[in-house]
C-alpha cells in the first residue's frame, strides 16, 4: 500500500504541470486509484510515509493495578498505538505508535492516571465510615476500576467517531507497530485477575470518569470538563 501511496503522490504532482493534457491525465489516474484503494485525500498528503515505529516511556511499578491497565490499553488503542508493560528494571509502560500519536497517547495516559488518583483520593476523604486499611484499600479499588471502566468506554466511543488513522496509513501503521513489538522479544501476556468491588464506590467512580472530557491532543491542546491533573 505504501508504493499506491507514493504512485498517488507522484501523479498529484503531475497534476500540476503546465501541460493541459499530462495534467488533466494525472489527476484522473490519481483518482482512480484513490477510489480503488479506498484512500483519502489525508492519507496521501503527508510529506513522506512513516519508515518506523516510534516508542515512549512512561514509568510504572513492577505490579500494575487492573485499572491503570485498562486505561493504558484504551488510551494507546485510541491513539491507533499499542502499549506493552516491561518489567525489567526500571518497570516502565512502553507505548508503541507512529509520530504524534504515540506521544499523545502517552501524555494522556499519564494525566488519565494523575486525574483519577486525585479523585480517588477527594473521594476516600469522605468516606468518614472505613476504619480499617483493608476495607479502604478495597473501596479505592472499587472507585478506580469505576472510573477506568467509564473512561475505556469514552475513550473507545471517541475512537470509533473520530479515528486519528483513516484509510491505507491504518495498515501501515500496524505494520510498523507490530515489526517494533516482534523486535521486543517474546512478552508474556497480563493476567487478568477477578476483582471484589464495593457497589457504591465503582459507581461513584463510574460518574466521575464519565465527567472526564479526553479530547485527543497533545501536552497543552486538550480542552477538559474536569480538569486533567
């Protein structure tokens, strides 16, 4: 498919020519082959196809929570990147993707996990009813996998209404991401493992991630309802 794109891109250049007839000959070549391929005019004017998949860290624990794990995965699969947790030292979030996605999948991955402990922390300071650590642990994790199951499902709305990747620059993009995983080595997958919740709590967090606005963007470009960090 990248040789389809750069054919297209040669013959919109033809299509420029001073020549009426090589001109107006290119133009239609080229729209022929952006109906036969399914392309768009977004998926043929960048300055040059991607060669490689580009990587970001982001620190995280040996042991990652469920709900920082689905924020993580949703988040890089809303930015059309995938995300793999490393456990080597240091334990870190690697998140693959191609240009500005990836760097925008892991800022806002990060100011995700930064808003939803600040909210859990505001939400625990009312529950003036847990006297004992186990039951407060439980009920922040009741709130986090609340709030991380609204926002995986905003996130997975948004991605559907307005991909980042339209057209043959999906494919490609893949292929890149998936060479730069195969390069990682074999990975163990995550277990999932059943979490014990408190009614109450995950519903409150389930409204307060629903109130969270994910705009797709870069450090400083997301607009929010709640406010991010």
């Amino acid at each position: 498919m990248e040789k389809i794109i750069v054919k297209i891109q040669k013959l919109l250049a033809l299509s420029a020519s001073c020549n009426e007839h090589e001109a107006a000959l290119a133009a239609s070549h080229a729209q022929r082959l952006l109906a036969l391929h399914n392309l768009k005019m977004a998926d043929i004017m960048t300055s040059s196809p991607p060669e490689k998949a580009d990587t970001v860290d982001v620190a995280a624990g040996k042991s990652l929570p469920k709900w920082s794990g689905w924020i993580a995965s949703s988040v890089a699969q809303s930015f059309g990147c995938r995300v793999v947790h490393m456990k080597n030292d240091p334990p870190k979030l690697l998140f693959i993707g191609v240009g500005l996605d990836v760097e925008a999948a892991s800022y806002t991955y990060m100011m995700l996990e930064k808003t939803l402990r600040r909210l859990a922390k505001s939400y625990l300071q009312g529950r003036d009813d847990l006297v004992y650590a186990a039951d407060r642990e439980r009920i922040r994790r009741s709130y986090y996998l609340g709030a991380a199951r609204a926002v995986s499902q905003l996130l997975s709305r948004q991605a559907k209404d307005t991909p980042v990747t339209t057209g043959a620059l999906v494919v490609l993009k893949d292929q890149l991401i998936q060479r730069r995983i195969e390069e990682l080595g074999p990975l163990r997958n995550a277990r999932s493992r059943s979490s014990s919740v408190e009614n109450d709590a995950y519903q409150a967090g389930q409204n307060d991630g629903r109130a969270i606005s994910v705009n797709k963007g870069i450090k400083g470009s997301a607009r929010r309802d709640r406010a991010l960090a």
